[in-house]
C-alpha cells in the first residue's frame, strides 16, 4: 500500500510574515523612484503615491484576512474567486496568474539577479545569440534560468527546506534596506538636498527626455496631475505586489485562521514603512531634477540615475564608488530571496487548480517530502521559457492591470460571500467593512480607468490576456466531458 502525502502545516506567523515580505521586496523599490521623479516631478507627490500605494496594499491585505479565515486552503486566492464567483473566473485567475503574473514575475525578478551580477562578472553581458534587433540571447539569460531551477530544486525538498531558505535572505535584505535608510539619512541630512526637494514641493510636472537630448517639462494640475498620478502609481504598486502569495500555501500554515491575516497585515505595514523610509533617503541624498548623462549621481539626481538605479546612485552618495558594488549585492540578495518566496507559493496555486481539474493533472500529486514538485517545475519551465523570450518586461505590465482587476473582484467578493454566506464561521473579519473594502475597490478600479486611458496598448493586451483563458477553459472543461 502506497503511502498518503499531504501538505504539513509546518509554517508559523514568523515564517508567513517572512513570506509577505520576502516577495513584496525584489528589485523595484532599488529603481522604479526615477521613472516616478520624471512623472511627477514633485517630491510631496512622489511620497504621496508610496503612501497612497502602502494604505492601499493595506487596506486589501486586511480585506483577503476575512477570506483567509474562511477559506484555510492551499491555493488562496484562486479558491476565494471560485467560492464568489464559480470556475470560469477562478480559472481565468488561475491561467493569468501561469501565464504572465507569477511567472512572469520570476522571470523579470531572475533576470534583475543576473543584471547586478554581472556588475561582479562583465562576461555575463556577453551576448551569445543575435537576432536582428529584436532578439538577444546572452549569459545573464542562463543565469537567470540557472536561479530558477536552482531554487525550484531547493523548494522540491520540502517547505522547511524553503522557509529557512526564504527567512534568511528576508531577514538579510530587511537588515540591509534599514542599513541604507539609516545611513542615508545621517548623511543626507547634513546637507541641504532635502530642504531643496521640498522648497518647492506640490510644484508637479512631467519630464520627458527626448531622442535629441532635450529635455522637455509640462506642468501638471488639476486633471492632469490626478491623471499623471494614477499612470506612475503602477511603478510602486507593481514594487508592493506579491503579497497575497502567502495565501496559496495556506494549507501548509499553522493556525492558519488567525496567522495568514497576521501575517498580511505585518508583512504589508513594515514593507510599506520601510518603502517610504527609503524614498525618504532617497530625497535627502539626490535632487529630484538633475542633467541627464552628466556623469555624477548626484548632477543626475533622481530622475535621471544611470539606467535608473536610484538606489545605486543614493549608496554612492553614502559610501562613493563601492556603494555601487555594494548596492549590486544588496539586490542580488533581494532578488534570489524574493524569487525564493514567489516559487514556493506560485508552486501551491497550480497544485490547487491540478486538485480542481483546471490544470495539468500530473500538477495535483505530492512527492515524497509532502510537495508539490511537478507544480513547481511546470511553474519553473514556463518562467524560463519568458526569461528566453526576452519579452518577460511586456508581458509584466500587462499583467499589472490584470493583476489588480483580480484584486478589485477578490475583495468584492467579500461582499458577494457575507451575502450568499451569512452563517459561515469568520475567525477574522475585514477591517473597516463595509466602508475600507469598498472605498479600496473604487480608488483601485479609477487607477485602472486612468491606466486604460494613459497606458490603452498595454492595458488593452492585459486584458487580451485575460479573455484568452475563456476558450481555454472550455477546451479544459470538454475534454473534462469526453474523459467521463
């Protein structure tokens, strides 16, 4: 007789917490801050953004608590639409999430690893394969592949295996970000670049650089401002993004009725105080506005740091050029630690939709150390398959929308289910309801309103995207038919 394999609930509120955070924290909070400095060209509205950012994250990991608390299940959120809402939706979740979000999301974070390598290792830039200008294979693709499969092998061998994996390097980079938070603003302080940042603090405008090395600024207000503020706020809400992956593994927690809303509300708030601490650094070190290529960080400020690494730019301010080196190793050890998080959760998604019928079946067995191991390498296979691509950036910000379109129903859902189940036991109930929960769907769904107005192209494929896994589905669910 075959042994039984189930998952264990070896997991508890440090090792979720962990989790929450680890996966939020990969490489955007090092880089996204001069994409926002040169839309918005305000210091008080950049920090307004990050707030707005950090209380929304807030506000809906307090809201999935209540569904958590119900629903104590491997798969999260994937199982929360599907009690809402039926199979298709929960299935469209399922295929955006394969497809573009979890997946891509590894790739882009494996691939953010291999770039500060080779700030180490130059032949990393080597390119290997050239194809017109539309297709490069290089050295730092490999790597990027080989981190993948490294940690999917790492998290195959059980989950106590990856959460110790995944509570060193969270501890590690948490310790690192309040290093160069505390340092930064020791140093920058001493100076006037914050008084300057902020003389002129509301004054808001759009940079943009053109082909011929002008510069040109538009002062924004009004509608326009508002309009300017919800198309960046993507920058920091992808930074922010991936906490809700503590929820897939919800069947490996302890207590996991009271832990996993703990967890989402700990893990979101010290990542959102320290996003904001950084940020803050960040303008007592460099200028918002600088000259684009004029060689020092601090002649180039915020907006136009070299590739846009405002965090490098901020830690050669603090330690001059081996800042630079230093901050590489610090997102090396970000990025291999928030891709650690993402594999190990992503894994228990498909694990859930293979138990559904709704993924490949072979996806729904637990190996010997009580994991789901062919999850985990049909997760690992297609991120590697995005890192080749070299097309893993696109398919990112298409699903950003995507993603929090999900977001927006899996809340609503909250009100769908105190309807349809009045009676059913909520161990934790979402703060604030019904007010937070609805005022967090109608501020989240004007951002993708103002997204599809500002950003139609992308936002248009995301959705493309989505409604792809329609005739998916009913393929799935016929051949489901012809097998009975």
């Amino acid at each position: 007789m075959s042994e039984k394999h189930e998952l264990q609930r070896s997991l508890g509120l440090i090792d979720a917490t962990s989790l929450v955070a680890g996966s939020m924290i990969g490489s955007g909070i090092f880089i996204v801050t001069s994409a926002m400095a040169r839309d918005i060209g305000s210091a008080a509205w950049l920090l307004v953004i990050w707030l707005v950012t950090g209380l929304l994250t807030m506000t809906a990991a307090l809201s999935y608590g209540e569904l958590a608390g119900m629903m104590p299940k491997a798969g999260g959120q994937f199982v929360y639409i599907q009690r809402a809402y039926g199979k298709l939706i929960s299935f469209l979740y399922g295929w955006t999430v394969f497809t573009v979000i979890q997946t891509g999301v590894i790739a882009a974070v494996a691939v953010a690893f291999a770039n500060y390598t080779a700030v180490f290792f130059p032949i990393l830039e080597n390119k290997l394969i050239t194809i017109g200008t539309g297709f490069s294979f290089s050295n730092k693709q490999i790597l990027a592949m080989i981190s993948i499969v490294l940690l999917t092998y790492i998290n195959t061998k059980g989950v106590k295996t990856g959460k110790t994996i995944q509570l060193f390097f969270t501890s590690a980079k948490l310790i690192a970000l309040f290093a160069i938070i505390i340092l930064g603003l020791y140093f920058g302080l001493k100076t006037d670049v914050l008084t300057n940042n902020f003389a002129n603090m509301w004054n808001a405008s759009k940079t943009v650089l053109n082909e011929d090395g002008t510069i040109t600024i538009t002062k924004l207000a009004g509608v326009a401002l508002l309009g300017a503020a919800g198309a960046t706020i993507i920058n920091s809400l992808f930074s922010s993004d991936a906490w809700n992956n503590v929820t897939f593994i919800a069947g490996e927690i302890k207590d996991p009725k009271k832990n996993i809303p703990r967890s989402l509300f700990l893990g979101t708030l010290i990542v959102t105080i320290i996003y904001i601490l950084a940020n803050i650094a960040y303008l007592a070190l460099l200028p918002m506005q600088g000259t684009p290529g004029s060689g020092t960080a601090l002649e180039n400020g915020i907006m136009f740091s070299s590739q846009d690494r405002v965090g490098a730019a901020a830690a050669s301010m603090i330690m001059g050029n081996v800042g630079v080196f230093v901050m590489a190793a610090l997102i090396m050890v970000s990025t291999f630690g928030c891709n650690s998080g993402l594999i190990l959760s992503g894994g228990r998604l498909f694990y859930a939709m293979a138990k559904d019928g709704l993924f490949f079946k072979e996806a729904g067995h637990l190996n010997s150390n009580d994991v789901p191991e062919k999850a985990l390498w049909f997760q690992c296979i297609w991120a590697c398959v995005l890192c080749v691509s070299g097309r893993y950036g696109d398919l990112l910000t298409y699903a950003t929308f995507a993603s929090l379109l999900f977001y927006i129903l899996t809340i609503y859902g909250v009100f769908i289910l105190r309807k349809k189940e009045p009676l059913t036991d909520r161990p934790y109930k979402a703060f604030g309801y019904p007010i937070i929960p609805a005022l967090y769907i109608v501020v989240t769904a004007a951002i993708c309103g103002t997204l599809l107005i500002y950003d139609t192209f992308n936002t248009g494929l995301g959705l493309c995207i989505v409604a792809l896994g329609i005739p998916v589905y009913y393929l799935v669910m016929n051949k489901k038919e012809v097998v009975k």
